[in-house]
C-alpha cells in the first residue's frame, strides 16, 4: 500500500524536479537561474534515494550516494545567493561559476569509489558540514548589501533563515524531528529561494512570470498524470510496493517533466536528425517555436510610457544582451513601443512576435551606428570611440573577447583590430561599464524617436 508519508514524498519529488527543470530551461546561462535549479534538481535526487532505500535489496549501496546529495542544494544555493549581490562582486560569480561545479563533482565521485558513506562519526562529514555552514553564513553576511526590493529580500532572507535551520538539524545527530520531516521541510526552502530567483529574473528583464510558470507547471503535470498514474494505479492495486515499481515511476515522473521542460531544445534537435535535408523546414519550424515559446513571457501589462528613464535605460541594456538571441529578443516589452508598429505597417511585415523582435533588433542597430564617429574609418581607439566599440563588436560582430572557447578566425580587419584591443587594453569591468553608458545613449535616443 502507499502510504501517506511516501505519497508527499512522490508528490514533492515531483514539484521539485519540474520547478529545478523549469528554472534551468528559462535561462541556464545565468548563474543565479542555474544554481537554484541545479539546488532543486539535487534535492529530487537526494528524496528519490530516500525514497527508495527502504525497498532496496542492498540499501547501503544507495545510502553511500545519498550523502553527497545532502550538501549539495547547500551548496547551489550559496551560488544562487551570489546572484543577488550588487554587480561590484563580478568575481565572486565568476569564482562560484567555476568552482562549485567541480566540487559537487568531486563530493559525486567520493560518493563513487569509496565503499562506505560517510557518516556523522567520522571527521569527513564534520569537515564538509562545517564548510558548507560557513559558505552559508557568509552569504547570508553578503546579501544584507542588496539592491533587491525589500519583499523578495525578506522572502530570500527568512527562507535562507530556514534553510540553514533545516540543513543543521538533517546534518547534525540532535534526533528533534525525523529526518523524513526535515527533507521535505528543506524542499519548501528550496522553493522560496528559486520563486525569488526566477521572479527576480523576470523583472530585471521586463517579462511576464505568470504566464510562462503556469504553462510550464500545468503541461508537466499533465503529462505526469496521464504516464506515472499508470504506474501508480498498478503499485495500488498490487500486493504491495516494490523496488522495480517505485524505480520505474520516478523516472517516469522525471522523463515526463523533461520532456515538457525542454520541449524547445529537444524539438530542435529532433529537428536536425529528422529534417536534416530540409534546411528551410527547419528554419520555419524553429522560428514558430521561437514565437510559441516568447508569447507567455512577454508582459503585456507594463506601460512603456510611463516608465522613467532608469528603468527604460534598464530594459533598453536587457535588450541589447539579446541582440543575437531573437526568442529572448521576442519577449522583451520593448518589442510592443509604437515606433516598432509604425516601422511595421511603413513597410508592410506582418504584425506578430518575430517581426517585432525583428523590428526592434534593427532599431537598436540603428542605435548603435548614431555612436560611431563620422568619417573616420570602421575602427577607432579614441575615447569618442569607445561607447560605440562595446555595444557594435560584441552584440553586432558577435566578439566574445574574454572567451577562450570562441572561434575568431574569420573575422575581417576592423574586427579583428577590436578583439586585440578589447584583450590588451579593456579590461572585463570597464567594457561592462561602457555598455551600460552606451545602452543609456540609445535608450535615451529611441525616448526621443518615440516622443518627438
């Protein structure tokens, strides 16, 4: 029989790895998205484990994996929580983007070659809780410094009061409450950290939240009730519940919220294999994904012109870190100002969300060129130049000047001569610094063409 505590437990599996998918979908890229999700997707993985020890013919094998998946939600959410600190810390992002990673692998491949797990009598676990308290502690210090407005911040602050209450009474051996009680209690923990994450998110960048979260949430549900009730209607009906059985639906559960999750990256790549033939099909079919997927996000309900010129220069920078992402693009509010749907129906194009997208991306295009100095060449180091070389060669030439991994062999001259200038002479920071004050310029530019 299923009982009630094992129930909650399916169901919390459930809602934890559909909401740690739904934040890595959104926008995987950025670290405080990544983090929280990475954190959620941990947590399953750790409940599903305690789930299934009990049923196990070995359980000691699962328990040596369970305990490197105590520490590392602990772990994503100091990454998460370097998301919030003012953008004077750039280092401490890039410190945990590439440090944290690593060390969650190396806690997995502990995990893998020693035979036993660690436990509370030995010094390994005292060590790993004491680093893990103290990373805690001092990012809870960190945020007190945050620009974040004051509810999602007394949210974060009380659900990371929380959190580290429940971490230190499932790590330490103090018997209070049961540990069954205290991982489903972190799970709601994890929870607040990544609806003030990703609602963050949504606002830093002008979109809407509700919309895409209910869409996301009601698809995977759905698809989780129509293929896992199977499962679970055969555990009810059975004689009783059994390690296969129990495997078996919390795959599906996690296959069924992937599929729903990353519908979008696993079409596209369907797409390569199947119409590998077929270029334009291809394109067409990814451009109405694109649409589909811009539609929920796009916030409908914010009066572009009664923003103030702050948090129109904000939008306008969110727009441009788009340039060479159109579904990101489509979702930005800046695509419904009516310059976009004068510039339309001037020439014609359809009135949907590419166009728009389209439309703005050659707005800020337009932008961009208005900062090149006049009748002096294609490149320049002076400072008249330097607004204009931050925002055209990285978004418009695509120059990813700090990245190892990125291919500048074909770049032409006046490119090329920006990408050893941005490596020798501008350091990361002040190219950063050059791209705010250049997206000012071109906010206050398109303010103009809008109100003249």
């Amino acid at each position: 029989m299923l009982t009630a505590l094992l129930v909650i437990q399916i169901l919390v599996f459930g809602f934890a790895i559909w909401f740690g998918f739904f934040l890595l979908a959104r926008d995987i890229h950025k670290s405080g998205l990544r983090f929280a999700g990475l954190g959620l997707v941990a947590y399953a993985l750790g409940l599903a484990l305690d789930m299934l020890t009990p049923y196990a013919a070995q359980p000691e094998i699962w328990m040596r994996w369970r305990w490197p998946l105590l520490f590392v939600p602990a772990l994503c959410w100091f990454g998460a929580t370097l998301y919030l600190l003012p953008e004077t810390n750039p280092q401490l992002g890039r410190l945990a983007n590439l440090g944290l990673i690593p060390t969650i692998l190396f806690l997995c491949g502990v995990a893998f070659i020693t035979d036993l797990p660690i436990n509370v009598n030995q010094p390994e676990y005292w060590i790993l809780a004491l680093g893990v308290g103290l990373l805690l502690a001092w990012a809870l210090w960190q945020t007190r410094r945050s620009a974040i407005p004051r509810k999602p911040f007394v949210w974060f602050m009380v659900g990371t009061l929380f959190f580290g209450l429940g971490m230190g009474l499932l790590l330490l051996p103090i018997g209070l409450f049961p540990a069954e009680i205290m991982l489903l209690a972190i799970g709601a923990d994890l929870v607040v950290l990544g609806l003030v994450i990703v609602a963050l998110d949504a606002f830093d960048e002008g979109e809407a939240l509700l919309p895409d979260f209910i869409r996301s949430f009601g698809f995977s549900f759905f698809a989780v009730l129509l293929f896992g009730g199977q499962v679970a209607l055969v555990m009810v009906l059975s004689e009783g519940i059994t390690f296969p059985l129990l495997t078996l639906l919390l795959i599906i559960i996690t296959s069924a919220v992937a599929t729903q999750t990353f519908s979008d990256p696993i079409q596209a790549l369907l797409d390569r294999v199947i119409f590998a033939r077929f270029a334009r099909l291809r394109q067409a079919r990814a451009e109405l994904r694109a649409a589909g997927s811009a539609l929920p996000r796009v916030n409908e309900s914010l009066d572009l012109e009664m923003l103030d010129e702050a948090e129109f220069a904000r939008l306008t920078r969110r727009a441009l870190s788009h340039f060479g992402d159109l579904q990101r693009l489509a979702s930005s509010p800046l695509t419904r100002l009516a310059i976009i749907e004068a510039r339309l129906a001037e020439r014609g194009g359809n009135d949907n969300t590419l166009e728009r997208a389209a439309e703005l991306k050659a707005l800020l295009t337009e932008g961009i060129a208005r900062l090149k100095p006049r009748d002096k060449g294609t490149f320049g180091t002076s400072d008249e130049w330097r607004y204009y070389n931050a925002l055209y060669f990285p978004y418009v030439v695509g120059l990813k000047p700090y990245s190892l991994n990125s291919d500048h062999e074909l770049l032409d001259t006046a490119s090329q001569a920006a990408l050893e200038w941005f490596r020798a002479n501008v350091p990361e920071r002040t190219l950063h610094n050059w791209q705010n004050a250049g997206a000012k310029l071109i906010a206050k530019d398109l303010r103009e063409q809008i109100w003249q």
